[in-house]
C-alpha cells in the first residue's frame, strides 16, 4: 500500500494541473512582454544617427566598422545622416563630428 503511493506512475499528471493554466499564462505571458519592452525603451535622442532597436542597433554599427575601417565607416555616416552623428564603438555611445 505505500509502495503504491510513492510510484509516481499511480499519477496522472493532467489532474494535478488545472484547467485554467493555460489561462492563467497569458495574462502573465503579456505582462512579461510589456515588461521587456518598457526595460528596452529608451528615450529618443535628438541627435540622428542609427537607431538603438534592442541592441541591434549598436552591434550593426560596430559591425560595420570593424568591417570598413574606422575612416570609411564615419564617412558612409556623416553622408547617410549629417555631420554630426551619433554612433556605438564597442558598446559605447560615440559621437562623429565632421565638416
């Protein structure tokens, strides 16, 4: 008789959980998500330059001047968005300014 209640295949699983968990995982689903998204946001600046968008943003940018070159890299930039742009070099927020 104990040996038949500690066999954990006497269970059956499906009627330890609830019905209503499935219902219950996406309101918390939901709030996790806008959680993220309010830890991600981050305040636009007003100086143009590429976008944060999560991170990829700044791992592009280093991208492409580890790729280019440092020289070609703020050129593409300073032509794409002015003389004074705002870039990430290694996770850092740097500043490019040209004239």
């Amino acid at each position: 008789m104990v040996l038949e209640t500690l066999n954990p295949m006497h269970y059956n699983i499906t009627s330890l959980v609830p019905e209503t968990m499935p219902v219950a995982t996406v309101p918390v689903l939901i709030l996790m998500c806008f959680l993220f998204l309010i830890w991600n946001h981050e305040e636009t600046s007003s100086i143009p330059g590429p976008g944060y968008c999560m991170g990829i943003g700044p791992l592009i940018s280093h991208g492409r001047f580890l790729w280019m070159g440092v020289g070609n890299a703020c050129n593409y930039y300073n032509k794409t968005y002015g003389e004074f742009v705002r870039v990430w070099i290694s996770g850092e927020e740097t500043f490019i300014i040209s004239k």
